[in-house]
C-alpha cells in the first residue's frame, strides 16, 4: 500500500512538473475558450434566438445563462478526456526514456505499476478538472446562474464517471504506446478530434445522420450529454417557469444534445449513467486483462 | 569463493537474428567480472535476460543459488543495476527520485531516510538531495544512479558502461567507491566497458562477439595468450636497436620493441646486457586482447 502510494505521488508530481505534458493536456480546452470568445460564442446566440418563433423573445439572462451552459459543458467534458490521455502519457513516457526498465529491475508487481498510473492520472485529472469546474461555475454566476445546488452536486458526479471514463480509455490506447512520436500522434487526433466526436465544438444534433449514429455507439457522447443537461437544467426550468411552451423547450434540448437517441429511442438520463458507468467497468477490466497477459516486456 | 552468477548454454534470438548463442559463464562471489564486446555482440541483451526483464529462449541462469525461472523475484532483490544512460525522473528531485525507487524494494519511512544518509555521505550527494535531477551534471547524475542501484544492499552491482562520457574525476570518484564496496561488503560487480584500463582491472574477463564467447580468462591469461611484451630503451640510437634483429617503432624519446612474451625479452636483454642500460617492460594492453580476439577496437563508446 505504501509502495503504491509513493508510486503515486511520483506520478502525479511528475505530470504536474512536466511542463509539456500539463499544458498540451490544456490545449482542446484553450481552443474552445479562444473559439468562444472569437466567434462561437455568437454563433450559439444567434443559433438560439433565430430558431425561435417571432412571438417568443428569449431575456438576455436566458440567453447567456444557455450559451454559457453550453460552454462550459462542451469545456468540462472535453477537458476531463484530453486531460486524462495527456496526464496517462507518462505511461509511455517512462517506457520511450527507460523509466520503465529501471521500475521493472525491482521485484514490483507489474500490476501495482498499472495501478499507480490509472490512479495517479485520475486524480491529477479530477485536480485540473475540478478546478476548472470550479472557475466554469464561477463564469456561469457572472453570466446568468439558473443551477440549483442538485445541479452542481450532479455536474461533478458526471465529470468524476467522465474522467474515471477517461482515465480507463487512455490507460488502453497507451498500453500499446511505446515512443515520443506515438504520444504527438495520439496527442494530436485526441486534442484535435475529441471535441468534434463528443459534440463540444458542434452539437451532435447538426451532423449528418449517419455520423450521429456512429457517435451514439461511443459512451463518451453520453458523459458530454450528461454534463450539458445538468449545466443546462436550470435555464430549461427558467423558460418553463416563463411560460415558454414545452414543444420549444423540447427542440432546443435535442438541438443541444440535451436529448440523444440511439437508432431513434430516447436514451433517458439513467441509461446514460448506466452506458458510461458500464463502459468504464469494461474498460477497467481491459486495462487488467492487458496487464494480466503482458509477458515479455522489453 | 563460489559461483554467484552462472550461465549455462543460454540462447536468445530476436527474429533471424541470434543475439546470444550456447552462452556459458560463470561469476565468483567478490569478484570484479568485465563483460567486453562490442555494440550489438549480446552483453544488454544478456544483462536483460539476467534482470528479468527478457525472456530467454533456452539456458539455465542460476544466481546466488536460485533459478532465475523459479526465483526471478527473489532473484531481482540481489541485484543492483546501473544502466548505460541515467534513467531517474529528471523533473524530480534526488530526494523524491531516491524516495520512489527506494519504496519499488519495500525501503520506507525511517529505514528511507537512514540508508540515504549512508548513501549521500558515501557518494558525496548531501548538498544535492534537493536538486532536480535534470539540472545536475553528468558526473553528479552518476553518483545518483549508483546511489539508486545500491539502495537496498544488493549483491551484486551491475555496471552497464557507468562511466563513459565522464571526466578522469569523476571516473576515479566512482571506481573508488566501487573498490570500497567490493572490500567491505564483498559484492560482486558485473561490468561492461569500453574503457579497456578499466577492464585491465578485474578478475576475470569474458569477451562476447557476435553472440558467443570469444575469448575469457584473467587479464594476464589474455594479455599472455593474444598480445605480447614491449620493451622501451631509452638513450640508445637506432642503429643499435637495429642490431638487436627485432620489430621496433621509434617514439618521442625511446625506441619500442616488440617481443613474443616475457622469456623472450629475458632472453634479449641476457644477450645484448650493454644496449639495455634504462628501460622497461611492460605486457600488451587489454585492446590489444579485444583487436587480437575480435579484430574490432573499441574506443570511447564506439566501434572502430
């Protein structure tokens, strides 16, 4: 327990003193944020306010509290996978510098390793994204607060399943990693893809339909939808509260990948936790298995 | 002395390509053990297998009275090792790198800070425990790599080129804290080198090309079995060496000849005892052994 406990540390120190490997993990989270402020963030408004029937006129605290929502939703659940890849990258970094070897002279089970690497990563993850968190909730006060304190406690559990989600992914793709160039190229598709296939950047709902489908077999686009209903639950319940009509409120969830379907049927909040939840147990049990079977290792 | 590391017919291939062939050797406890060859003859590849960090393909290793393949944990704890380029977390410090390879061998708490404090005085690292490792100098990194290596008391100290790219100091600090180790607590050091004066140093050496052994033996048998004796003369002109009917090669201010062994310049010197008023003899060199046996030279970390 101790030995892990060291293990851990070390890691987490290590991730935290690399300067590159903590800023790259802060890339597709500073992309969204630059893209927001640049042009996106007009984009969600206009979006929002010309699909509404002329009659019905959105306040400006809707609006931004939606667009505000919609941000950090796309920000929180994009960071907690692109930050896990980036901090689980010290996996491969000690095999690609040796670190690994110098690890596996000791009489060490390979399996307290691997342990120390998914632990170590899903705290230094649940660190960044938790203060992020932290400062999304902060920027959503300014903007427009419409969450209730079961809103808040519900955004963290989801970013917690995400990142354990995450965490569990990476841990498998890097298995297989074993140089620098491997981490930039893995590093890259994820920064660079990840938004688009969760829908941070745009949402699920405007891609084509078999593009939708695709995505709808993947449990991530489940952690990204859960966060965006508890971030956006509130403003939904405003609108309610203002005599907006439900139908409304009904295309603007589904517009926002509020509500997902999978082959046509409605995949409720429960199902989601269920599909995400499961994965990570499945992918976790992977991690083992590899762990389990690896024998040579150099 | 007994065996402490022993090696029977022991193969490992890579592909097409056999790295090491029917490899048999052994190591007595205490002593210095040189493993020469050049990049690629098979020594890391027979440093990994001997770790537990490679599987073999066929051989029997035993060391300190255990089969590797039954023991490999038990085995791991006897074994210290220091690898060619320093493989510590440069971004931490020498306190925290120490710290967590310390814990891999169940080194803890007190027990840490105790064998850390032996350590740092014996190596001379005490006003370097909080210095990243990334920031010290090659000589002091070394120190740090010992110092990791020796953490938890092994038996047997493997020295994989630990002092290639350092200065004659440096070189001269760590081979005497090697030499005190070997007379105080009778460990057993297994080395690689390029560097042939430090090979001239051991016990026993093996000589691995392409694989197999190619020669072994102490390093007097070598020297006597592949290389010859020199004699320098100083103050004699060349006619006179001329004389004397023996290859020779003139340098600064002496003339050196080349003799079959030590009899034969005996004999010489009996012979012609007016020419030999001031010189020397002195046996062929360990590169001369490794030209001689594998007709490749080694220099500095390279093939030549």
């Amino acid at each position: 327990m101790r030995l892990s406990l060291v293990l851990i540390k070390r890691n987490i120190k290590l991730f935290f003193k690399d300067k590159g490997m903590f800023f790259t993990s802060l890339i597709t989270p500073a992309i969204l944020l630059v893209l927001y402020a640049t042009f996106l963030g007009n984009v969600y408004r206009d979006s929002l306010t010309s699909g509404l029937p002329d009659m019905l006129k959105l306040s400006d605290g809707i609006v931004e509290g939606l667009v505000g929502g919609q941000l950090i939703s796309s920000i929180l659940a994009v960071s907690c996978v692109t930050v896990a890849f980036c901090s689980n990258f010290l996996m491969v970094q000690d095999k690609a510098n040796g670190t690994s070897k110098d690890l596996r002279i000791s009489p060490v089970r390979p399996a307290v390793l691997s342990m120390s690497y998914y632990i170590a990563t899903l705290i230094s993850t649940l660190i960044i994204c938790f203060a992020a968190t932290g400062i999304c909730l902060a920027y959503v006060a300014v903007a427009g607060w419409y969450l209730s304190l079961a809103d808040v406690f519900l955004l963290f559990l989801d970013i917690l399943l995400l990142v354990l989600f995450g965490t569990a992914l990476s841990s498998i793709i890097n298995f297989f990693l074993s140089t620098q160039g491997q981490i930039s190229a893995i590093g890259t598709i994820i920064s660079a893809g990840y938004g688009f296939i969760c829908g941070a950047y745009m949402p699920i709902s405007s891609f084509g339909e078999g593009l939708q489908k695709a995505v709808s077999f993947l449990p991530g686009t489940y952690g990204t939808s859960l966060i965006r209903n508890h971030a956006l639950q509130g403003v939904f319940g405003e609108m309610q509260s203002q005599g907006i009509p439900a139908e409304i409120i009904g295309e603007l969830k589904a517009s926002l990948d509020c509500s997902l379907y999978f082959f046509g049927n409605r995949v409720e909040l429960p199902m989601m936790y269920l599909i995400l939840g499961g994965a990570t147990v499945l992918l976790i049990g992977i991690y083992i298995l590899l762990n389990a079977f690896k024998r040579e290792t150099s | 002395m007994s065996n402490i590391i022993q090696i029977e017919h022991l193969n490992k291939s890579f592909g097409e390509v056999k790295a090491v062939q029917d490899l048999s050797f052994r190591v007595k406890e205490g002593e210095l053990f040189a493993f020469l060859g050049i990049n690629g003859a098979g020594k890391s590849t027979t440093i990994h297998i001997m770790c537990g960090q490679l599987a073999k393909d066929s051989g029997r290793i035993m060391i300190d009275g255990q089969d590797l393949d039954k023991n490999v944990d038990s085995i791991k704890r006897q074994l210290g090792v220091v690898f060619q380029s320093s493989v510590l977390d440069s971004a931490l410090s020498v306190y925290d790198n120490l710290e967590s390879r310390a814990a891999l061998y169940g080194i803890v708490g007190a027990a840490f800070k105790k064998r850390l404090m032996e350590l740092a005085a014996l190596l001379g690292f005490e006003d370097l425990l909080k210095r990243a490792v990334g920031k010290l100098s090659g000589g002091q990194r070394r120190r740090i790599d010992i110092a990791r290596a020796l953490f938890h008391r092994p038996k047997i100290l493997i020295l994989d080129e630990p002092t290639t790219g350092l200065d004659p100091q440096t070189r001269k600090t760590i081979w005497n804290v090697i030499f005190d180790l070997r007379k105080n607590e009778n460990m057993t050091v297994f080395l690689t080198t390029h560097y042939m004066e430090e090979a001239a140093e051991a016990d026993y050496v093996v000589i691995l090309d392409s694989g197999k052994i190619s020669a072994e033996g102490t390093p007097l048998e070598l020297k006597n079995a592949y290389t010859g004796d020199y004699i320098t003369i100083y103050g004699v002109k060349e006619d006179t060496v001329k004389m004397l009917g023996t290859d020779y090669e003139q340098i600064r201010d002496a003339y050196r000849l080349a003799v079959p062994n030590t009899r034969a310049a005996t004999e010489l010197i009996v012979k012609y005892p007016a020419v030999f008023c001031d010189y020397e003899i002195t046996k062929g060199k360990m590169d001369d052994v490794f030209l001689a046996v594998t007709g490749k030279a080694l220099e500095g970390g390279a093939e030549q």
